[in-house]
C-alpha cells in the first residue's frame, strides 16, 4: 500500500532547479523523453562515473 511518496517501486523527490539547468536540459532532452525519464538516466549517470572515481581512490 503506497503511503506519501513513496510506494513499493520508487520514490517522489522534490528539488528547486535554476532555470538556466532546465532550459539547458529541455534543448537536450530527446524528442517524446519525459522530464522523468532524463533525470532518471542523469541520476543513473552520475552514480556509475562516481562510483567509478571511488573505486580508483587509493585507500
């Protein structure tokens, strides 16, 4: 049973973006890409090229 934002698949978020980031990211988006599906690939993005960098950080 979902309760708030979150259900047994996701999670809700709420962030404040500038403008200057969602035009910038409205001019890349692929066409019939929802504004969900580019954060969501973004998100994936940036959590692979960071664990990356942590994995090659000497101990």
């Amino acid at each position: 049973m979902a309760t708030g934002t979150t259900n047994a698949k996701s999670q809700a978020l709420k962030a404040r973006v500038p403008h200057e980031i969602v035009n910038a990211m409205e001019s890349v988006k692929e066409t019939g890409e929802s504004t969900s599906q580019f954060i969501i690939a973004s998100m994936q993005g940036e959590i692979k090229r960071r664990q990356r960098r942590k994995a090659k950080e000497p101990e």
